[in-house]
C-alpha cells in the first residue's frame, strides 16, 4: 500500500493506493471540489507526494485511466527518488522472461569464458534501433554490474533493457513498457510476463522508479532452454518494429495478441474465440482478395493458411481440410450458443485444435512482419 497526497489548487488532498486504486479521502470541501472536476473524466496526470519509505515525502506522478467520484483507476506512477522534479533521461526494465529471449544465461557463460569481468561494469550485448510514436529509439541489452554504485546497485539484476527517453513524461514511459510487455507476450506465447522492476536514470544513476500493472517480482522465467540458440538480431529488430507501429489498444498495423492467455486460461472458449478473431485479422492482412469474399469462408481461409504452413501439420495423419472443418464447427457452436463451455481441459481433441491455431497465428504473424517461408520454418515455434 502507497501513502501520501495529491496537489490539487491550492491544498493536498491525503490518498492510499493498494492494486493501483487510488483512494481520496478529506473532511476538507477540496475533495468535493475535486470530485466535481474529475469525475468520469479519462486519461489525466495528478501530481503530488509519496511516503512509502519512512516520513520523508518524495515527488510522484499518476497516470489516471478514469476516475468515479474519490476514487481513481490508476494506469501507472513514477516515485522519484528524492522530493523534487527529476529530469530522466533513459529507462531500464528488467523483465526475466526477456532476459531469456536476449539469451542472458548463455551471454553471461560466453562472457565469463572470455575473461570479461561484469561485475566492474554493465555490457551491452545487443542494440535493437526502432521507430515509435514518431520517435527512434535505440533498445540496448545489458548485462552485468556498475562497482562505482556500491550498495545502491541491484545486485539481484541479471540483464536489463535500456532505452533513451525523449520526453520526461510518464506516458512515453508507459508506451515503452506496454510495447515491450507485448514483445514478452509474442516471443514466449504467453499472456503473463511481468516486468521485476522498472528504473528511470539520470546520466546513468537512478533517479525514479516507474509502476505500472505489467510490474511483479514474484515472476519468474521458464522459457530460457527454447532460446538456446535463437538467432536475435535475426528475428528481433523486425519483430519489435512491427509491435511498435501501435502502442495504443486498438491495432491496425501490428500483430494481434490477445488471443495470448495464462495458465489458468489456456483452454476456455472465450480464449478460442480470440484466436478465431486474431486469425482474420492476420488473414484480413496476407489475402485481403479472399478475405473479403463472401463466398470464401472461415473454413476455406483455415485451410488456405494450414497449406501454407504444411509444417504445421507434418506430424499429424489429419488433413488440413478435416482440422479447419472442425474449428469452424466449434466457432460456430460456441457463437451461435448451440452449446455453452466453461473450458475445454478434458477436451483432448478442442485443446490440440487450440494449439495448431496457436502455431499457425505465429506463422502468420511472422509472415505479416515481413519474414520468409524458410525463416519461419527455422523460427523457434518448430
């Protein structure tokens, strides 16, 4: 739980944050006033103080989603680290889940067998240039440790992302992670990859720290032997343009992931319907001809990108034909409520389907980015 207060006119107005609701509270007719100026009202800054650590206030920004009445839906904050306005100048995220795509433990291993002491300074392993909101920026990978910072360094960090920031405002600082959360979510299909920790830096020292939902430090990987011997500046620099051409929720131009789910989600029919949904999308995108024919069905479309990918089924006896019949027969069952699902775990033959259209929307995403056939048959997905 976060303690502290918002500047609003001329007063403070006392607040806590617990699950990044904020609570207003006063016996002061300034929260009326307040509330007669924000309510229902989106997408605004406040700004005020935090008194996480001890009695000592430190500066902090909000990013309001909306806001009912004294109660405000937090998209993220910044604390900085002392009580007073913080020029940043670049961020770094540490996310285990990408330090496994940038390859990290086996980085770290050649490094060491190379004599090179990272525990002096910080090595960049990779630089990934790409473009965002009109902007460049240039992604490095870094590993290892700073030895001037001393105690003030994160001894338990293992790579981190850094990115120059050409603005000091907080929602470039939201764009950047909501664009690398969904980097995460594409390269290890799968909806639940939190950031550890998210850090703001002045000339190279920590100057803030940056929360956000995306944000957890019980996350752990669980990806890292798929990478072994991953191609990254391969596949990455495409892949991570093509996510930024849309920072925003709605998409036009990039690869859809929402059809992505957790554990606890992988198999549930609303799931399936969102790899339906991101299917057309992709289909809409590589044949628009047929996409909009009204005499080219789902199950056509199906069985058009299966034969595409034929390494999709190479392991399995049942045709294309037969395995799209049966997904459009299930989207048709569940649109049209001619049966209703709580999930499909027992479902042997509905969760194989799932995961053929999980492949085949990877391979369409990656042929919408701009990768061949025979870079997608070496992709990690085979």
């Amino acid at each position: 739980m976060v303690k502290g207060f918002i500047f609003f006119r001329d007063g403070k107005i006392p607040f806590v944050i617990e699950n990044y609701r904020m609570e207003l509270f006063t016996d002061d007719s300034l929260l009326d006033d307040f509330c007669k100026e924000y309510n229902f009202k989106e997408n605004y800054i406040l700004h005020g103080q935090c008194f996480d650590i001890g009695i000592r206030g430190r500066k902090a920004t909000f990013l309001v989603e909306n806001s009912m009445g004294s109660t405000c839906y937090l998209r993220c904050y910044i604390i900085n680290m002392f009580d007073k306005d913080e020029e940043y100048d670049s961020i770094g995220l540490q996310s285990p889940s990408l330090d496994e795509v940038f390859r990290y433990e086996y980085e770290y291993i050649d490094m060491v067998r190379a004599g090179i002491n990272l525990a002096v300074e910080p090595k960049i392993v990779y630089k990934v240039p790409f473009g965002m909101n009109d902007q460049k920026y240039e992604l490095e990978f870094r590993i290892g440790h700073d030895n001037r910072l001393g105690l003030l360094e994160d001894l338990d960090r293992k790579g981190e992302l850094i990115l120059p920031l050409h603005t000091n405002e907080i929602q470039e600082c939201y764009d950047i992670t909501n664009v690398l959360h969904r980097l995460a979510m594409f390269m290890t299909s799968n909806a639940e990859v939190p950031f550890k920790r998210i850090t703001l830096y002045r000339q190279g020292l920590k100057a803030g720290w940056f929360y956000c939902s995306l944000i957890s430090e019980d996350i752990v990987g669980g990806h890292g032997g798929f990478f072994h011997e991953f191609d990254v500046m391969k596949y990455i620099p495409k892949i991570l343009n093509n996510i930024a051409l849309d920072s925003g929720n709605k998409i036009t131009q990039s690869i859809p992931l929402g059809h992505l789910g957790d554990f606890n989600s992988m198999y549930t029919p609303q799931r399936f319907v969102e790899q339906v949904m991101a299917f057309e999308f992709l289909f809409d995108k590589l044949d628009r001809k047929n996409a909009q024919n009204p005499k080219f069905p789902l199950k056509k479309e199906l069985e058009c990108m299966f034969n595409e990918f034929p390494q999709l089924l190479s392991r399995t006896k049942i045709p294309a034909e037969m395995i799209s019949d049966q997904i459009k027969e299930i989207r048709r069952t569940i649109a049209h409520g001619y049966a209703y699902y709580y999930d499909f775990k027992n479902d042997s033959n509905t969760k194989c389907l799932m995961i053929f259209l999980d492949k085949l929307i990877k391979c369409m995403s990656l042929k919408w980015i701009g990768f061949s056939n025979n870079d997608i048959s070496n992709y990690i997905l085979f």
